[in-house]
C-alpha cells in the first residue's frame, strides 16, 4: 500500500481522508457476470496517468444499483485509508 500511495500521489494529491478500495478482479467480474456484463479489467498507465497500479474497468455500468451493491459488498470490501500511509 505505500507504493500504490506514493505512485498514486505522483498523479494527483492523496489526502488523510482518501482512501484506497482492494478489489479482486475475478470477484468483479464474477459479479459483473450475473448482470449479463462482460467487463474487461486492464493494466492502463498512461504519460497521462503515469501510475503504475492503474487499473480500468472497461464495459461496466453504474446505473444497476443490486450489482453496486453486490460489487461494494464483496468484490470492493476491503478499503485502506490513506491516512495511514502519508508522512
């Protein structure tokens, strides 16, 4: 989690009240699965976003508030707050 918090603090600031979601990806897309969606998770950094933990979530839809839930039970459950990791 310090790598991801000083990779992530080299693209945009982190503050004390950030926090860090842990998802697993075969989770998600198991998930994503069981709404008829077939997500695609790709390692994405870009000189834009030089992170080197960046990852998308590509053909995903927020608007199916059960999957939401389902995803924020389960498959985003574990968070990290960020406080933790900042000097």
């Amino acid at each position: 989690m310090v790598a991801v918090v000083a990779a992530t603090a080299k693209a945009r600031a982190v503050k004390p009240r950030h926090g860090f979601a842990i998802g697993n990806v075969g989770v998600v897309k198991d998930a994503c699965g069981t709404f008829g969606l077939k997500i695609r998770v790709i390692h994405e950094p870009s000189k834009k976003n030089p992170n080197p933990a960046y990852t998308a979530v590509r053909n995903y839809r927020s608007d199916e508030l059960q999957l939401l839930e389902l995803l924020a039970a389960e498959a985003w459950s574990e968070l990290e707050d960020a406080k933790q990791y900042i000097s």
